[in-house]
C-alpha cells in the first residue's frame, strides 16, 4: 500500500534525553490497521496531538509504507522515532535501520504498543497507556530511560536476512497462522475482538488434548553452540532477544548470549504435564537435548528443515531443504517510561 502521506507539514525539534533541542527530532510512525489504533479515534487524537506539538507523523500500513516514511524522515541518532502499532510493525522499522544500526546512526526508538499481543513493547514496559505514554514522551522525554536490544539476524536462502525479535516455528508457528486466518474469517466481538486470540488458542488446546486436530511436527537438526544439538520431529520452536518479563518466559537459565531459545521434539517426555512451567522458564536438569528439550541462552544456531516461520507476528515460508543461520544482530536504542 501507499504512503498517505510523505510529506508532513509540521517538524519539530523537541528536546530529548539524547541530545539538545537544536538538533533532536520526534518523528511517529502510526499503523491504522494496527489493532488497537482501530479503534476509539486514536488516529485522530495522535494527529491532532501530534499537529498541536509540531510533530511529524507518518501513516504506514506495511513495510513498503515503512520503508517510505523512514527515508522521507532522514532520520539521525539524535532523533526519537516513535512507532505506534503491532509487532511486525516494529519488525518492519528494524529492518529499515539495521543498516544505521550498525554504523551507530539508527535513532532512539520507542514502541508504543498498537497491536494485539505487543511482545515488543512489553518488554519494554510500554504496552499500555498508549495515549498518555505518548503526550508524557513528547512533553517529558528526558524521564525516559535508554535501554538496549538487539536484533534477532536470521539469515535464509529464500528471503536473504530477516530482522527481528521473536520467531516461532513448528507447532506455535501453525497455532499463529490459524489464529490470524480465524480472525479474517470472523467479524463478531468473540472472534475478532479483544478475546479473539486466547479464544482461539483455548479451542485449539481442546481439540489437541481430546485428538480431533493434530499439529504438523516438521523433522529438524538443530545445532546451538554450547547448549547442544537435537534432531528429529520437532513440536515447538522458539526464538527471542527479548527479555519477556513477566508471566511468559519459556527459556532455561543456561548458556551465555543474546539469543534465547527453546526447542521441544516430538518426544520429549512428558511435554504436556510440564508445558505450564516451561512457558515460565522452569526447567528440570533432566530436560536436555537426550530427552527432547534444547533450552537456553547461545550467540548463533542452525536450523535444518524449518518449512515456514513467524516472525514478530509476520508469516514467512522457508524451503525446508536450507539450513537457516541465526545470531543476534545490531543493537538498537530503546525509550522506556
């Protein structure tokens, strides 16, 4: 889709914790079809908020808008780019900057979450309040804290690099895919709303635990440094630079480096009885490579056999006959409240 806008009437030069006001921009970039800008008018009032402040605001849709507005912004480390919207809205802009990021030009950047799940932003503790957090980085940035993450660099034959911050892949990846086309097909406050989602999930953990749907278990070698290897049908992938405070944190305390990851074969003794602790990072010493479970922290890991990934919520198809490299990438600047 096309940029609405390229050319924003208003710039401002507001002062930040980076840098003073002569040379610091903010710059927001805004989803309208991000889930929770669809809703109560928030476009509107960031517009007008933004108009009333000077600030330049871009609508984008998908990553071709975002590429767009990231090179009419002309971006520098001075600047605080805001990005309001889901997931793969923030996959999109890293993307665009891993380049800057990496010579150390990429500007400060603030996820302020618009999407449904927002792994992001809740890493970060911006998720809520998406009005107010807003007007209080605008009017207040020097209360904002800098914090650093890095990427997720994931090398493949089929798409060339990937940036990003969480993958998921096997049985998470076709859980993902089925929730997003079960929101398309549906129009009704249960289906597409606020529960749509943990809906879902719930109705396909019933049909999985009673035998009435059974989720593909792609055969996989998987070779992560220090922490080992594990071959063979696989349940569940997944991979994060992410800290995921909070309830969800399905990683074992092992290993060294930037990248977590857990990996969960199809024989992995009682899986089910022990998934409740595993999505919380509670790990038994006897959950290891042997018996099926590959957890921890490493730098880089190979993949062979992936069919197909999600990536921060966006789909990707991959030929299972490659073997997909991922390490950590550049690091970004974040803003936390």
């Amino acid at each position: 889709m096309t940029m609405t806008n390229l050319a924003p009437a208003h710039v401002s030069e507001a002062v930040g914790p980076l840098s003073d006001a002569r040379s610091s921009r903010t710059v927001l970039l805004a989803n309208p079809g991000s889930f929770r800008m669809s809703g109560a008018r928030r476009l509107g009032r960031i517009a007008r908020l933004a108009d009333a402040r000077g600030i330049a605001l871009y609508p984008v849709h998908g990553p071709e808008d975002v590429a767009a507005a990231v090179r009419a912004a002309g971006l520098a480390s001075a600047d605080r780019l805001v990005v309001i919207g889901g997931d793969g809205t923030m996959q999109a802009t890293v993307t665009c900057l891993t380049a800057q990021a990496e010579n150390g030009t990429a500007p400060a950047l603030c996820m302020l979450g618009g999407g449904r799940t927002n792994f992001t932003a809740r890493d970060l503790g911006s998720h809520a309040r998406l009005f107010r957090s807003l007007q209080r980085l605008i009017d207040s940035p020097g209360s904002w804290s800098i914090e650093q993450r890095r990427v997720l660099e994931i090398h493949t034959k089929t798409h060339g690099s990937l940036y990003g911050f969480f993958v998921a892949g096997a049985m998470v990846d076709e859980i993902i895919r089925d929730c997003h086309e079960y929101r398309h097909r549906h129009s009704d406050w249960l289906r597409s709303g606020h529960p749509a989602t943990l809906w879902r999930v719930a109705q396909l953990s019933l049909l999985g635990l009673t035998g009435r749907r059974s989720f593909h278990q792609p055969k996989l070698r998987v070779e992560a440094a220090e922490l080992g290897c594990l071959a063979g049908p696989v349940r569940l992938v997944l991979i994060s630079s992410l800290q995921h405070a909070g309830a969800f944190d399905p990683y074992a305390d092992r290993g060294t480096g930037d990248l977590r990851l857990t990996v969960v074969g199809a024989d992995a003794g009682r899986f089910w009885r022990r998934l409740p602790a595993l999505l919380r990072g509670r790990f038994q010493p006897d959950q290891n490579p042997a018996s099926g479970y590959l957890s921890g922290r490493t730098r880089r890991m190979h993949v062979q056999g992936l069919p197909s990934i999600c990536l921060d919520g966006q789909e990707f198809s991959l030929d299972p006959e490659e073997t997909v490299r991922v390490q950590a990438g550049p690091a970004f600047r974040f803003l936390r409240p």
